[in-house]
C-alpha cells in the first residue's frame, strides 16, 4: 500500500513540475521604485551546474534553519508575534529565497520579496530533480563514511 502511496506521490509531483513550467510560477516582488508589491508570472530557466550549486547551496542554508523557521512562521498571525520576530524569520530566510528563486528564474534578486515567496522557494526545492540527486548521495556518502569509521 505504501509504495502505491509513494508512486502516487511522485506522479502528482511529475504533474504539478509539469504545469509550473508550462503555466509559469507567480512571486511577489517590489516595483521598480522598491516601494510597493505586486505579483508578476515568471517561468524556470535552464540551469547551468554553477546555477544548481547555487539553488543548493541555498536550499542547504533553508534546511539547517528548518525548525526555527517553522517556530516564527507558527508564530506569524499570534498578537505576540513581533517585529524582532518578522526581522529574525526575514534574515534566516532573506538570501537563500533570493538565491533560489532569483537564480530558477533569471530575475532581479533585489526585487525578490522572501517572506511571501518562501513557499514557492519550498516547492522548487522539493520537486528539483537535481537537488533530490544530490541528497542522495550525500545519504550515500554519510552512510559510507559511518561504515567505514
């Protein structure tokens, strides 16, 4: 049952990459004065292996941030939620989303707006193939070395 689950998984992940690169992504950024947000439809680019370090590396800097991450954005709609918190949520996560979706897309990463844009900065780091390869083989690569300790 598990593995229909776990195929099923992957077909609509297949499905959903599929769509986003034909219908394009929406981010919000900042106008060209850098003063107000709109929302513009942006489609990926072909990637170098300089742009997928870059996408990865950056992934790495979400990652390890992950549970601090989760805590402030729990937090986000609570009246104890504050601006210490916005401006702690927006430095762990202000580059890496810059990075990624400024990279994927070959967009201006000073217009990038990361707090609205981390969820589609998620998804791009979840349905990567590149990124999925390379956790791989860094498993691999872990295992390996705890083996032969």
């Amino acid at each position: 049952m598990s593995e229909q689950i776990q195929e099923l998984e992957a077909k609509l992940a297949e499905a959903r990459k599929a769509e986003q690169e034909e219908t394009g992504f929406t981010i919000v950024i900042f106008d060209d004065n850098g003063e107000d947000l709109t929302k513009v439809k942006v489609k990926p680019s072909n990637l170098t292996e300089n742009d997928k370090f870059e996408i990865t590396a950056s992934a790495v800097d979400i990652v390890e941030n992950r549970e601090k991450i989760e805590v402030l954005q729990s937090k986000m709609n609570d009246d104890d939620f504050t601006y210490g918190d916005m401006f702690r949520l927006r430095g762990m996560i202000e580059n890496p989303v810059k990075s990624i979706l400024g990279t994927y897309f070959k967009f201006d990463k000073e217009k990038i707006e990361p707090i609205w844009n981390f969820k589609t900065a998620m998804e791009i780091i979840n349905d990567s193939d590149f990124i999925t390869e390379k956790v791989k083989q860094m498993t691999k690569s872990m295992n390996y070395t705890e083996v032969n300790k």
